[in-house]
C-alpha cells in the first residue's frame, strides 16, 4: 500500500506540471497586459510598459514560466496577486475554509440523498416510489444549477425572508447555497447507486445468498451494496473535488467569498499570479481527492486491498 500512494504522488509531479503549463499559456494568449488591467487604458504608455517590465511580463514566455515554476519549487511561492499585492497564498488560505465547508456540507447532504434514495429506488423498481424517485431525479438533473439557485433565492431570501442571500458568516448563509449544489449531485447519485445496485443484485453471489435463506436487509445492505458502492464512491470523489474548485454558479448567486469567487474575478482582471495559485492549489487537492478514492477501494472491496497487501497491479 504504500509503495502504491508514493507511485501516485510522485505521478502528480507531471499532472501539476501539465496544468501549470497549460493554464499559463492560455493566460498568455488572453488578450490584455497587467499594465493596462491595473492602470486602466487612459493610463500613460511608458507608465504600462514600466509596470509590465516590473512584472515580468515582457519576457519571453519560456523564461516567465520556468521562472514561475522555479519558484514555487524553490521558495515555495506561488507569487503576489496583480490587484491586491498580497502573497497568493493568503489570499487563496483566506478563501479556502469556506469553499471547503460547502463542499463538505454539500456531499455529505448529495450523498444521504441520493445513496439512500438510490437503494430504496433499486429495492423497489417499478414500483410506484422507484418511478417518482426516477422522475425526481431526471428534474433536478435538468435544472440548470444558476437558474436553482436563483429560484431559492427568491423564494426563501426575498419572498420569506427566512434565510440570508449573501456572504459566509453563519451557518444560515451556507444552507441555501449547499442546497443549490447538493440537489443536483444527489440526483446523479440517486441514479448511478440505482443502476449499480440493480446490477448487483443479478449477480449469482446474491442469488445464492437468498437461496440459503438470508434475510433480504442482510443480502441487500450486506452483500450487495458493498460491490454496487465502487462506482458510486468514485462518483462521490470527483464531485467533491470539483466542488473544491468552488462551486462556482452557487458562490456567484449567493456572493460568497470562496475559492470560486477568487478564481473568476482573477480570470476577469488577467491577475496571472492568482490564477496559476489558485488552479495549482486545486488541482492538487484534487489529485490528492482521487487518491484517496482508489485507498477507499481496498476498504469496500476486499480483493482490492489484497491486491495492495500481495503487490500485484493496483487499480489506476
């Protein structure tokens, strides 16, 4: 096992790497100067150019990415943002607590739901509650996470007032906006946990648990769920790890200060530093996400875990 997760840490060198660079040269192609973003286009020419040759910017573009790489490797620094001139790293530090709570909140809540729902839909298919749970399901799919999040605010802020429609400072302030996120994760789970189970449950394995008597909460929760859960976990891990890159539409409709947040306004200003920090940062936490994952495997599938304790080929 751990010869496996330093194999795997090891491949997120190039994965980070690869990031880097791409997200940097699309950043260098992006029309715009840090001169004329800060400055603003009335500003003098030679006062832009001097803050670009400030900056770096005029540099090759080889140059400024090694240069950029080189420091984050060997002072471990991820830069000053163009706009606030503060280290990356405090900015992203000060964001993070929230985007992580409301990625936390949000997949504990999308996965009570939809796991739950899930099996109680593949116990009970075709009947009445498998066919209004599908139906749900395929709604919330649908709906699109802004127009939601938009629709909530409305009715529960504005109409009822029971709620708040901005900021982080409460616990109030983070219902409405996990609601947003969870909903539509939860009905993919739903989904994804009713069709692993109802292919599960056809195995031979459960068939002749039945046939030796079990009890049905036994054969389901016992046998059957445990296999059925590998897709579902996976699911479950890539959603939180995207909801770590902020979620985005909800941190936008209900102006919460996160990473989400962080990243669009740096996009929109062209502030290279704070984007490179922030992409850097997630992609990381999301590799280390996915890593996690594939260890979870070996606890919910015993022929994972011993193939780890065996040294055979894991899972990749």
């Amino acid at each position: 096992m751990a010869k496996y997760i330093i194999k795997r840490l090891l491949y997120m060198i190039p994965v980070l790497l690869g990031v880097a660079f791409l997200v940097f040269t699309i950043l260098s192609l992006t029309p715009g100067d840090p001169g004329s973003i800060i400055l603003g286009i009335t500003a003098r020419p030679e006062d832009i150019a001097a803050l670009n040759e400030k900056f770096g910017y005029n540099k090759p573009f080889l140059i400024r990415f090694f240069t950029y790489i080189g420091n984050i490797i060997f002072h471990h620094d991820l830069g000053i943002s163009y706009q606030t001139r503060q280290p990356v790293i405090d900015s992203i530090l000060a964001r993070f607590p929230n985007t992580l709570f409301l990625a936390v909140l949000s997949m504990c809540v999308s996965a009570l739901l939809g796991v739950t729902l899930g099996i109680v839909s593949a116990v009970k298919q075709y009947q009445a509650i498998d066919r209004v749970l599908v139906v749900t399901a395929l709604i919330f799919a649908s709906i699109p996470g802004f127009w939601l999040g938009l629709m909530l605010l409305l009715l529960f802020s504005l109409k009822l007032g029971w709620l708040p429609s901005f900021g982080s400072g409460s616990l109030k302030n983070f219902i409405l906006p996990t609601v947003t996120v969870s909903l539509t994760s939860a009905a993919g789970l739903l989904r994804l946990t009713r069709a692993s189970m109802l292919e599960t449950v056809r195995q031979e394995y459960i068939r002749t648990a039945r046939a030796k008597g079990a009890p049905e909460k036994l054969v389901i929760y016992k046998h059957a769920l445990r296999n059925a859960l590998i897709p579902v976990v996976t699911t479950m891990g890539t959603s939180f790890g995207a909801s770590l890159g902020g979620a985005i539409i909800a941190e936008t409709v209900f102006a919460m200060p996160g990473m989400g947040t962080l990243l669009t306004t740096a996009i929109r200003q062209k502030d290279i530093p704070m984007v490179m920090g922030a992409t850097l940062f997630l992609a990381f936490l999301f590799s280390l996400v996915i890593l996690l994952v594939d260890i979870l495997y070996a606890f919910i599938d015993p022929r994972i875990k011993a193939k780890y304790q065996n040294g055979g080929r894991s899972r990749e």
